[in-house]
C-alpha cells in the first residue's frame, strides 16, 4: 500500500479549450515532470489527477516537484491504510496528529468508492470522528465550520487518510496556450517575465544576445543556469544564443551615440521575431517594466516594438521593482541573477540615450546599416542549448 497525491485542477479559461485536452496536457506535463524523480502511476478522475508511487518512489520528492506543475490549483498527499475503521482511524492519528494537536475544532467527512466496504460514509465519518474526539480531547466537533476537516476515502485497493490541501503553481498546463519566444538576459526581470508567461500555458523559446566577448563566458553560463532552473516550471527548453557583438560594434561605428540602446532593442526584436516565426511562436515576451531604465518609457517601447507585428508581452510593466524581488526569490532565480556579470545592454550604453524618441528619427538614426543583413548573420551563427530538469547545464 502506498502513499497518493492527489492534485486539484485550475481554471480552464479559454472556451474553445475542452476539458479533456487540457487535463491531457497536464497528466503530460506531469510525467514528464516526474520521469525525474522516480516511477509512479499518474490518472485522472472527475478533475483530479492521482499519483501513485511505486514501493520505492520518493513521494517527498513528487511532492515538491509538483508543486512547480503549472495548471494545478490544490494538492495534498494522502496516506494508505488498510479497508478497516479502526486501522483508518490510527492512520489519522499519526499521520494528523500535529494538525490534531493545533485546531480546536473539527470534523471528518468520508467518500467511499468501494462500495463493498461495511459502513456507509456517514457512518465511518461518524466512527473515526468520536474516536479521534477521544483520542484528542481538547477538540471540538464543529460539521458548519471546523479549522481541521479529516479527509478519509474508501478505494478499491485501500483507504486513504488526507494531509491538508496546500497550493499549487496555479495557471494552466504548459503548452496549452501556445508557443512564444522569450528575451532572456542575465537579470532579475526576464526570468520573472518567462516564468509568467509559462504559467498561462505557454510554452517558451528563450533567447540569449551574446556579446562576446564584450561579455564573458560566465555571462552566458549564467544564462543557461537560469533557463535551467526555470526549466522547473517550463519543462525542457532550447535556449538560442545569438551572437551579437557584430552588430553592437556596427551601431557604434555607423549610429549617433544617443541611439545606440535603442537601435540594439530594435535589432534584439527583429530577431526574436524571426526565431519565433522559424518555431512556430506567436508572440515575443520581454521583462520590460515601465519608467525602469530609459529603453522603457513608452516612447521609447514604441520605437523598439515598430519593428515587429507580433505581440509583445510584458507581464511585468506595472510592476514595482521590489515585488519583481520577492517574486524572483520565490521562484529562486534571484540568486543566480544577481552575479555579477555584465550582459550586452551595458556594453556601449550612450551617455545621454533618447528617453522620447521619435520612431522616424530611430530609422533614420539606423538608416546606415545593412539591417537584413545583420540579422541574416546573427541568426546563421546562432548556438543552441537544451536544457532540461535536474540536467547540470555546464
Ligand atoms: P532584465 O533584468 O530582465 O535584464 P532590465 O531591467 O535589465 O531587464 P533591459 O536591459 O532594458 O531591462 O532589458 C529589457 C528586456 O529586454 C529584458 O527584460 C529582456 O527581456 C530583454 N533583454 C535585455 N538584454 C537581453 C539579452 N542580452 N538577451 C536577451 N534578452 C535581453
Ligand atoms: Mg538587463
């Protein structure tokens, strides 16, 4: 007899997406996440998917892994017995027992699905409700609102004792609402904007402008670490690294100063725009936030995004900096983000940019370059690394 966990479903927004195709995704998504940790028996009944484990299967470690799984709102783990009230009720002792100790009020509520079992659910919550009273004497049995509720179920090949249900990642199954290519840099920002957008079901392409070796090695080693923790949420990702000193050293050498950044974020769009129509992807994400630095005023987006007709995403433009923080903490990229490697946007930064650019006065700040060209070369050179879960990355 072994340990399950069950996991709750979350929203299932869009209407052409049924039911059965996203719970699909998901019980996907799932065994691929847990082919890492060990062997276990996935299915999904009435909008809870089950997993099992085998004899030897670390459920600690399921456990956690599933907590990053996007498109599951709640889960808990539920711990096996035998199909006898008195073995049900020692379970829910020891397995209970410090959230026993903490409520002062509770109730048991029992499903049984085997219905061979002797008592009905009313009666077996009965049963295991008194005994734990008397077992836990500071309790109080309160059915309209009780701090603690004792899950117990009767299944076919045992019973199952309920811990309490925790949260999930929330969102919807990756894959579920497409593909899109995501502007990874080395900072704080982009790693949250990409774990964003994979929690709205889609699957993400990150891209990497490398300029070596204006920046290091270690810039790019940084990259790939941080796609491969957010390979957690996101599952296995193909990471492009663009070369990009090229065409940095041809905008210092053929532009005015004060447009350089943005000529750069320009080009940074472009080419994300081909790697996205080469894949299949529908839109550009970026963790552009409003005000930041001077490439994100709205003028200056405005001059960046005229280059492309896909839409770009930028789930944290109304966001304060200081949450962006705690977010990063929470998904644990924070720490991998703030090494201290330099990343290509400070490499020839202008002294004075354009905060308000005009978008005709970009063009013809940019009119000297073999743009197709440039672009042509960069995506010819590009290197591409697959990262995957648990997978050291250098
Ligand atoms: P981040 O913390 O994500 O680096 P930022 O606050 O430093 O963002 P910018 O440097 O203006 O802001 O970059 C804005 C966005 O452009 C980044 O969030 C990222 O999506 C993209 N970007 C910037 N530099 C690169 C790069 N070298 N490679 C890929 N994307 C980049
Ligand atoms: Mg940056």
């Amino acid at each position: 007899m072994n340990d399950i966990i069950l996991l709750k479903l979350g929203e299932i927004v869009l209407k052409g997406l049924n039911r059965k195709s996203f719970e699909q995704k998901l019980l996907n998504n799932i065994r691929k996440r847990l082919d890492h940790v060990g062997e276990f028996r996935t299915y999904c009944i009435q909008s809870t998917i089950y997993v099992e484990g085998s004899d030897r299967a670390d459920m600690d470690a399921a456990f956690e892994a599933l907590r990053k799984v996007f498109g599951i709102i709640k889960m808990e783990r539920a711990s096996a017995c035998e199909k006898d009230k008195n073995a049900i009720v020692d379970r829910a002792k020891e397995y209970l027992k410090e959230d026993l100790l903490k409520a002062k009020s509770f109730k048991v509520e029992s499903k049984r699905s085997d219905k061979s079992f002797p008592m009905t659910s009313i009666e077996l919550s009965q049963y295991v409700g008194g005994e734990l009273a008397e077992a836990f004497p500071h309790l109080r049995v309160d059915v309209h609102d009780p701090e603690l509720t004792v899950y117990v179920e009767v299944r076919d090949l045992a019973a199952y004792v309920h811990g309490p249900a925790v949260s999930g990642a929330g969102g919807m199954p990756v894959g579920s609402n497409g593909v899109a290519v995501t502007m990874l840099s080395g900072g704080i920002d982009s790693p949250v904007s990409t774990y964003m957008i994979a929690r709205r079901g889609v699957r993400l392409i990150p891209v990497h402008y490398f300029s070596f070796p204006y920046t290091s090695e270690l810039a790019k080693e940084k990259v790939l670490k941080l796609a491969s923790l957010l390979t957690e949420y996101c599952g296995r990702m193909t990471v492009e690294i663009v070369p990009f000193t090229h065409i940095q050293e041809e905008i210092r050498s053929n532009c005015p100063e004060e447009y350089f950044t943005l000529i750069m974020r320009r080009f940074m769009m472009r080419i994300a725009e081909r790697i996205a129509r080469d894949n299949g992807a529908k839109a550009i994400v970026t963790g552009e936030n409003l005000g930041q630095v001077a490439s994100q005023t709205m003028e200056a987006m405005a001059s960046t995004q005229a280059v492309t007709d896909l839409p770009v995403l930028q789930p944290l433009i109304g966001m304060d900096k200081q949450d962006i923080i705690e977010m990063a903490r929470e998904i644990g990229t924070f720490e991998t983000s703030i090494l201290p490697y330099e990343d290509c946007c400070t490499v020839f930064t202008p002294k004075h940019p354009r905060t308000k650019p005009k978008v005709k006065d970009v063009e013809a700040a940019e009119k000297g370059l073999d743009i197709e060209g440039l672009v042509e070369e960069a995506v010819k050179g590009i290197e591409r690394v697959t990262v995957n879960i648990g997978e050291e990355v250098v």
